[in-house]
C-alpha cells in the first residue's frame, strides 16, 4: 500500500541511535504496527529523492531473516524508513535486559545472520555494513531477523557526512582503509555473537588514563591516507566528543590543522556502556594491532563454537570465510538440526 505520514499515528519511541531515532507506529487505516526510523539527513533534494528510490529496492529483500519493509518517504527535512515492528527488540536491549544469552541461542542468532547475509548478497549483491547487536531484532514469534542494512550509497555517504558512529564492531582491514566485503560483515558478526555470549562488549578490558598521543600518532601513519570512510571515519570518529548536541556533530574532517587539534582533544572522550573504558582511537588501534577477542575462558563454551568464531575473527580477511562458507561450519549445522525453542525463550522476558 501507499505509505503517508498521515496515516501513522505515533505510539512510542522504540530507541535512538546516531543516525536518527525509531518510534513505534500505527498505520491507522489498516491497524498495522510498523517501527518508523526518521533519519535526519543535511543534502540536497536531488540526493534526498536519489536516496528515496535506491531505498526502493527493500521493496524485493523478502526472506525470513530479513525485516521486511513498507516504504518509505520525505518529511523534511527528515527521511522516513516504516519496517516490520518487532516486539522483543534488539538483542542489544535483550542482553542488555536479561544477561548473557544462553549459547544455543546464541547459534540461532548466528544462523540468522548467515542466512539473512548470505541472501543480501546471493540475491541483491547487498553488503550489511553494520551488523551488530542492536541490528538484530527478535520477536514474541521466536524469528530473529536483520535489520538497517546498506541499500542506499547516497544514504551511506550522507550518514558517514553527517554523524559521527561508534563504529566498533568494525573490522581490521575496514579500520585501515580497504574496501567493505561480506567479509567484513563477518568480523562484526564474531564480535557481536561474543558480546552476546558474554554479556558485554569484548574490548573492555585497557584504560584510556595514558595522555601521551606518540603512540596514536605511529597509529595514524599506519592508515592509509583520507579514504571515504577510513582515514576520513576514524577523524570524524575521534573528533566531536559524545556530548555535544548532534547539530554540532557535523563533520568536515579534511580540514587537516583542525582535524589534528581535534583529535587530539579526543584522546580522553571514552566509551560509554559495556564498562568499556578505552577512547575510540584506542579502540581502534587495539582492533588493528592487538590478537582478536576469542570466546572464553577456555572451557566454558564448547569447541564448535570457540572454533566457529574464531573463523570469523580472522584478521586477515583472505583467511576469514563467506557468510555462505560459514554456514557449513559444524556448530552452524548442529543448531540447526537441533530444536531450539527460541519461541519459549523471548517468551520468558
Ligand atoms: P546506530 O545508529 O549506531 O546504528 P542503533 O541501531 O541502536 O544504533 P537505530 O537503528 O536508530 O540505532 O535504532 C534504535 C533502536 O530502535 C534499536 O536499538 C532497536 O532497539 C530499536 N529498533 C529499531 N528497529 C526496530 C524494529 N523494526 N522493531 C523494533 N525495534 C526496533
Ligand atoms: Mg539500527
């Protein structure tokens, strides 16, 4: 049907995040309730139409594992996305909510994910972009289904323009520069999948108290020069502390002497949540630099499993497997011959 922003009654709001806020809707002339995603992009009417009909393509991702879509429309100066409404939310409210997820489930949301990113690519050569905890959306149905997955290169480019993101379930080879793959999905999926197991985000442990910017310097240089979303990310990252209102998160990164005022500023400006305690940069350098999260202590979950994420977290994306590739993994198959209740379990909260 036609989408009017009319015929959506507000109900509430679902959450925030950079790029905008979601609010649960009503559709009032067929009672449907949808999650609508209002997107405040700063461009130009042309790009905001070029946006509109790349989101079109939405229209066509029909899987399982895949939220699917009802439209999408221009409210200036903000774009609204109306998607399936999913009433248990995102599994970053759900551990978040109940503690670490039991790793059964945890294989679920792993298959999900494979299915949901193997289809994006097999059928519409679409790459996620941005898989994480508060990304993957489960229901009272017991589906667990992908979400906010990057359909529109105008939008991209605008978002990585307009806002600054925390983007920490970003791989090694993405942080310095490379083009995006499915591989890199990958990455951001092991990081997820042991943030869910564990209950916190992996990368929580060093301290941002050590003022010296020396070693974030050598770090600089290791990057490759001012790539869209590289050099150019990591200074917008750096640069706008959390705290400011978002009008003022604008960023003009290539500006090199303010850039490098800026970053530096940043050196302090931590994490927040998830106990986590390390600046972003910090963050950014440890992913690079340091041996990969793993899902432990040894013995606690079993082999199929460490293995399986292991896989994914290869730093080196050459060695690190296909959502399809992985979806042969062992763990991967012993879950989905098992019967798990995940009905019975997003019934229990
Ligand atoms: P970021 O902006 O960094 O990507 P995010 O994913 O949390 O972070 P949004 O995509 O704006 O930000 O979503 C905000 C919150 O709204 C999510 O955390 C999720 O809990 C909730 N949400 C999003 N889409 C839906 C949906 N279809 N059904 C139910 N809740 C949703
Ligand atoms: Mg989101």
């Amino acid at each position: 049907f036609d989408l009017r922003n009319e015929d959506l009654r507000d109900l509430h709001e679902l959450g925030q995040g950079n790029g905008g806020s979601v609010k649960r809707v009503e559709h009032v002339p067929t009672g449907t309730h949808m999650a609508k995603k209002i997107v405040l992009i700063d461009a130009k009417p042309s790009v905001r139409k070029q946006i509109l009909r790349e989101l079109q393509i939405m229209h066509d991702c029909r899987s399982r594992y895949i939220i699917s879509f009802y439209g999408a429309f221009l409210a200036d100066p903000n774009i609204c996305i109306c998607m399936e409404f999913m009433d248990k939310g995102s599994l970053d409210g759900i551990y978040k909510k109940i503690g670490a997820i039991e790793l059964d489930i945890v294989g679920m949301v792993a298959l999900a994910v494979l299915e949901g990113l193997t289809y994006l690519y097999d059928v519409h050569r679409i790459i996620h972009r941005d898989i994480k905890p508060s990304n993957i959306l489960c229901n009272s149905r017991g589906e667990i289904k992908i979400c906010d997955f990057g359909v529109s290169g105008e939008l991209i480019n605008s978002i990585a323009d307009t806002f600054v993101g925390t983007s920490t379930y970003m791989s090694p080879e993405r942080i310095q520069g490379a083009q995006y793959t499915v591989k890199s999905d990958v990455w951001s999926l092991g990081i997820s999948l042991i943030e869910l197991a564990l209950g916190h985000f992996p990368f929580a442990e060093s301290s941002s108290d050590d003022s010296d910017l020396s070693d974030l310097e050598d770090f600089e240089s290791t990057l490759s020069p001012a790539r869209p979303g590289s050099m150019g990310s990591i200074a917008a990252l750096s640069f706008t502390p959390s705290s400011l209102p978002p009008s003022k998160k604008k960023s003009k990164a290539n500006n090199s002497e303010k850039t490098k005022k800026d970053k530096r500023k940043s050196k302090g400006v931590s994490l927040q949540g998830g106990g986590m305690t390390m600046s972003i940069l910090e963050l950014l350098q440890h992913i690079v630099n340091e041996p990969a999260p793993r899902l432990t202590p040894e013995g606690r979950f079993p082999a199929h499993a460490v293995h399986f994420v292991d896989s994914c977290l290869f730093k080196d994306p050459d060695a690190r497997m296909t959502p399809k590739e992985l979806l042969k993994y062992e763990w991967i198959e012993l879950t989905r011959n098992a019967t798990v209740d995940v009905e019975a379990w997003a019934n229990t909260f």
